[in-house]
C-alpha cells in the first residue's frame, strides 16, 4: 500500500483540487484508493459530495480517540472512499498540544486499519501545524503541488526543512517522491520559465538530500481548466462531472505517472515501514 500526503502551506496552489481527482483518477485505473481530510475548511469531503454533520464520526473524532477511521469512513464508489473533515478539525490543533506523542496519533490510527486499500491520499491543511506533521509521520510519501510563477519557490526550503526534519527525527520512511504543476498555461512563456527554474531549483538541492533523492518532476501539467472549479460544487470529482475535459485528461495522465512509479517499484509499499 501506498501512503501520501499531499501538502505545501501556500493555500490556492492546487492542492485538494489535485488530492480528490488523483484518488479519483487512481480508483478509475482499478485501485482501492481512500482519502483522509485533515483540512479543517472539509473542501475534499465537499468536492465528494460529503459533509460531516453533528452525531456522524469525522477525522476530529479520530484524531481525539473517540472513532476509527472505518467508523469515519464514507463510501464514495466500489473502490474510492473518504474520511471527511469539518471544522471541528480546528480545535483539534489546540486539544492535542498537550498530548503525549501528539505527532503520532494518526499513524497509531492508521495502523489499526484493517481495511485493503492500494492508496491512502491525505489532503493536508496549508500550514505546517500539528494536522500536517501528524499526516508526515503517518505517510510514507508526499506529493508537492506547486503554481507555475514567480511566488512557486516562496517559502519552499522552509517546507522541505519541515518534511526533512520530520524523516530525520520521526519517520525515516518518509520521502518526496513527486512534485506537481497545477494551474499550468502553455500559452505563457512565465510557466516554462518557472517549470524550467523549478526542475533546476531540485536538481541543485539534490545532493546529500536523501529524502528527495528520487523525487519525479511530473511530466504531466494540469493546465488551468474551469471544469476543475466548478465540479466542487457538484460534489463530483473531475470524472464525473466532465470526463471529457481538459482536467480529466490531466489527472488520469498523471495518475498514469503514479502508477509507473509503482510498476518501477520507486516508493515504499509497506505503511508498517512509518
């Protein structure tokens, strides 16, 4: 099984839009795929067309001991779930500071799944607090959204400080094993440009980086699409809401990516390796 988290703490880069329609793309290439939302905003559950209400279990109740994941999992399709969120979430940051061994609550919890699922896809909050290392240490990899502009690398040393620190300390499985452009234009020439100073910008970094030694550059850009804001609203993931579109292509092109990683056996497969 694969384990990834999908974050960067810079919100509008893609993130849950790219977390929801990759677990979608993965469950239409025939793999069981589950989506856990740590956002507190709960957009990932929305996207699917699920809301956390008052009395149902939610990731705030898994978190706090009180349900397990498969009491807080929601049945999208045959082969696609999710573990909702909702805002409740958001105290969850302040009621788990206490505790002992914070950062390893939702990998104790994942580890008391039983379910066979090929893929576990955490859509992580944009913040580097306690939601999302909680999800660094439960994973075995990360995905890296990013926006093709100036702004891209902002903030981005102090996020692979973060994913660094945390494989060092806490999860020595832990890798960056892909990075994504979303929001793509191929009619401008700043997205080459930013593509282009990215590529370089990992390339250098490389080096006696262990933790993103093997990380892809997707080839795969998702290009900007208004099929991808408006299928939200429709509680229906890419695919099924526009299966002809541009995003459509896109995801199932990049989720063709993921998959080849997998043949090539690139990633961890064991979530007992965190």
């Amino acid at each position: 099984m694969r384990s990834i988290a999908v974050i960067n703490q810079k919100g509008g880069v893609g993130k849950t839009t790219s977390s929801v329609n990759l677990a979608a793309a993965l469950s239409e290439a025939g793999r069981k795929v589950c989506l856990l939302d740590l956002d507190p905003q709960a957009h990932a559950s929305l996207h699917l067309g699920i809301s956390a209400v008052d009395g149902e279990a939610s990731m705030y109740e898994v978190l706090c001991g009180s349900a397990s994941l498969q009491q807080a999992r929601r049945q999208i399709n045959d082969r696609l779930s999710v573990v909702p969120s909702n805002l409740d979430l958001a105290a969850a940051e302040l009621e788990l500071a206490g505790e002992v061994g914070r950062e390893m609550i939702l990998r104790d919890r994942m580890q008391e799944e039983d379910a066979d699922f090929d893929y576990l896809i955490l859509d992580c909050p944009p913040s580097l607090g306690v939601l999302t290392v909680n999800a660094l240490v439960a994973v075995n990899e990360v995905f890296l959204p990013l926006q093709p502009h100036f702004l891209a690398l902002h903030g981005l040393s102090k996020l692979l400080r973060t994913i660094e620190v945390v494989s060092r300390r806490l999860n020595s499985g832990l890798r960056l094993s892909g990075v994504m452009l979303c929001m793509y234009d191929s009619n401008t020439r700043l997205a080459a440009e930013v593509s282009t100073d990215i590529d370089e910008f990992f390339q250098a970094s490389r080096g006696g980086r262990a933790f993103f030694g093997q990380a892809k550059f997707f080839d795969t850009r998702i290009r900007r699409n208004i099929r991808l804001a408006e299928a939200p609203s429709f509680g229906k993931s890419i695919f099924q809401y526009a299966p002809q579109s541009n995003g459509s292509t896109d995801y199932q092109a990049l989720a063709d990516e993921v998959l080849a990683q997998e043949a090539c056996g690139e990633s961890t497969t064991q979530l007992a390796a965190a």
